[in-house]
C-alpha cells in the first residue's frame, strides 16, 4: 500500500512532537513492508528528497524558513494555503498513484476533503490538539465543553489575555479581539472539512471522549508513535528536568512551587528547564536567583533524547488536559521515568509505580511524587528496562498495525 503523509513542517523544519510523531509512524509503516511519502511546504528547501528512508515532496511556499524555525498560523489557515495546499495535494496523489491519504495537521481538512473527493481515495486525520473544538481552549481546560460565541468572547478570550498578553494596550486589545473574531470563523470552516473526513484519529481515550462530547463521530484512538532502542546504561546526573512550552498551561509555575519542598529532602538537585514560551523572561530571573535552577532554550531532539537519558526525573506537571504527552513517551523511550498530573492522557503513557508517578495537580502532590521518583529511581529504572518490550509494542508496533488495519479497511 501507498500512503502519504501531509504535514505543515517536516524535516529540516519545525520537528516538534508532532512531526516527529509523523516521522516514527511512516518508519514503522515502511519497515512493515508499505511506501510512505511526506508532502509539505518546502519553505525554500529542496522540491523532493529523500530522508532516512522517507520520500518528501514540496511544494512551493510563499513563505521561506531556515532552520526549525515556525511561521505564524496566518499562514497556513488563509484562503491562498488552501488553494495551494489543495492544488499540490491532487496533483502529487494522482502523479504517485496514492492508496490511502493520511492528513497529519489540521490546516491541511479542507485540502484533504476534496482530494478525498476528486481522487476517491480515504482520507484519515490524525488531531494532536483541541483547535477544531475551540482555538483557545480555555473553555475544553475549564468543563471539556466547547463555549458558545458568547462565552468565547467573555470567558475564553479574556482568559488567554489575562494569561498570555502582558502588556496589554489599547491596540494590543483591539488586534486580539480582530484576531479572536478571526479564529472564530477559521475554526468553524476547518471543522466542518474534519468533519467529512474519512475517519478522525485521536491520540488518547481522554482526547477522545473531549472530542466525542463535543460532536466529533467516526473517532479512533490510535497513540503516537515512538522507537524504544533503549541505550546502554548511562550516568544519571543529579537533575530533574522539564521539556515543552514555557507556558500556564503545561504546569511550570506549579513545578517551580513544588520545588521548595523537593529541595529540602535533596539540596544539591539541579533543576533543568528547557523551552521557549511567554514564561521565560520570569524564569530567567528566577534561574538568576537560583543556582539549581538552569534555563535552557529550544534544543534538537537528539540533545533532547540526550538530556533524558542522563536525568534522574522528566516531570510533566501540565494542568491542562494533555491530548497525549510526548515528552513523557520520549523519556520512557531513553529509560527515564516519569512524574505527570492527572490530566488529559498524561496517566494513559505513565504505568503509576512502576514507570513513574501520576499525581493530582498540587504542590504538595507534586512534591511527594518527585521525591519518590528520585529515591525509587533505580528500582523505576528497572521496570522500564524489563518492560521495554511491552513499550515498543503499544508505542510503537501496535500505532502503526491499527492505522494499516483502518487504511485497508477504508480504501
């Protein structure tokens, strides 16, 4: 079978969580014996090249990129992306004779819908966030509804500016309503295209039910995918760390009140903090106070996978519902184990006592959790190791096994 594989960013090119979600799936799916192609905006690189085995086709972008650096949403939620997105998705699925095609962003529903269409081939998306239920999210965090137009404007939105707009002028208040007001309506047409989709692939049961409540039908849970080739034993250094945005909802704040507490039982415990977000800027002055403390930013993902092998703890204390938590997968993968709240699918990846902790969101939870993640580390450590196998075969040989099984089922 032929599949391919549309994402806004893939390699050189933003790999965050869910392009390299993308990027184990098709491994996977070719060592299975099938083809997989990447179709992605090329932001100035090369049209077609072949990367670690995976084919990627570009097409052009009236946006250039270096690096792993993103561009705004603007750009790819405007009616000339869906021109061009639609345009280039046709034209490479009909050259290359595609079998089944997997939409892995959300931008590209209503390119996907219509190639669906016009070339009578199934078209699966996978989502790895909320923004089809509501762009914000504060309303999914609050009672895992979607709010109405009224609530969006009194509620959603006045809690993304009190949370992520600091300084707040008249025109940063205007822009933000303009831009709100605009999401809106960006959201509504996305969802409707997700909505003739094929089928919809959620990432977590807990993601799922948010997505079920919320009217989505012909819902799948399929976990992201991740290769466990656990390395040989490593030197653990006598640090914590924390991977993701610098941001209120993924539980940073919570971490750093947490951390008096752990501190006591551990003095000389190095706290390691890595991501960019609006956070950062009352985190540098923290790190400056604080010699356990250490603020690092945007790293690559083998520095990342790196970074984990040789901490003691990952903590993932987020205190929204996580559609997943590939950090805390990513840490499992390099045998290091992980302390989560009880949000989202966090406790889905997190095997309580024996891979880590899963703790409510509290300070005083929190603490206790990390504390015993360090003195039972060895033992953690362990049970990771003896249970590698089962990981890789829920992680990352069963993922790609259902999406063929729906793949075949739906052509």
């Amino acid at each position: 079978m032929k599949i391919a594989m549309a994402t806004e960013y893939f390699w050189p090119h933003d790999l965050g969580g869910s392009e390299w979600s993308t990027y184990y799936l098709a491994r996977q799916l070719i060592n299975e014996g099938h083809e997989v192609i990447i179709i992605t905006p090329n932001y100035g690189s090369k049209n077609r090249e072949v990367w670690r085995k995976i084919s990627i086709f570009r097409f052009p972008f009236y946006q250039k990129i270096k690096g792993g650096t993103a561009i705004s949403p603007f750009w790819h939620t405007n009616i000339l992306w869906i021109i061009l997105s639609t345009f280039y998705l046709i034209k490479i699925c009909k050259a290359e004779k595609i079998d089944a095609l997997h939409i892995q962003g959300k931008y590209y529903s209503p390119a996907g819908y219509i190639t669906k269409l016009i070339l009578r081939i199934p078209a699966i998306l996978t989502v790895r966030d909320y923004q089809l239920i509501c762009n914000y999210g504060f309303c999914i965090w609050n009672n895992k509804k979607s709010c109405n137009l009224k609530e969006y404007f009194t509620q959603d939105l006045k809690q993304y500016l009190e949370n992520y707009v600091p300084n707040k002028t008249m025109f940063s208040l205007i822009s933000n309503l303009a831009f709100a007001l605009r999401a809106r309506i960006i959201r509504n047409i996305f969802k409707y295209f997700a909505l003739k989709m094929t089928r919809i692939i959620c990432i977590s049961k807990a993601q799922t039910k948010i997505y079920k409540g919320n009217g989505f039908k012909k819902v799948n849970v399929i976990y992201n995918s991740m290769e466990f080739n656990l390395r040989k034993k490593t030197k653990v250094e006598n640090k914590i760390v924390f991977a993701g945005r610098l941001t209120p909802g993924k539980g940073i704040n919570l971490l750093m009140q947490s951390m008096p507490e752990v501190l006591q039982k551990f003095p000389k415990l190095q706290i390691q903090i890595i991501g960019e977000g609006i956070l950062k800027k009352s985190l540098e002055k923290l790190a400056k106070k604080n010699p356990n403390v250490k603020l690092e930013g945007q790293i690559s993902h083998t520095k990342l996978l790196n970074t984990f092998s040789k901490s003691l703890v990952t903590v993932m204390p987020s205190i929204w519902p996580e559609p997943f938590g590939r950090i805390a997968l990513e840490s499992i993968s390099q045998g290091t184990p992980v302390v989560v709240t009880r949000n989202g699918g966090l406790s889905e990846i997190i095997d309580h006592g024996k891979t880590g902790y899963v703790c409510p969101q509290t300070t005083s939870a929190l603490a206790m959790s990390i504390i015993m993640a360090i003195k039972n580390n060895k033992e953690l450590r362990n049970n990771i190791r003896s249970g590698a196998g089962l990981l890789k075969k829920k992680f990352h040989q069963s993922p790609a096994q259902k999406y063929i099984k729906i793949y075949e089922n739906t052509v």
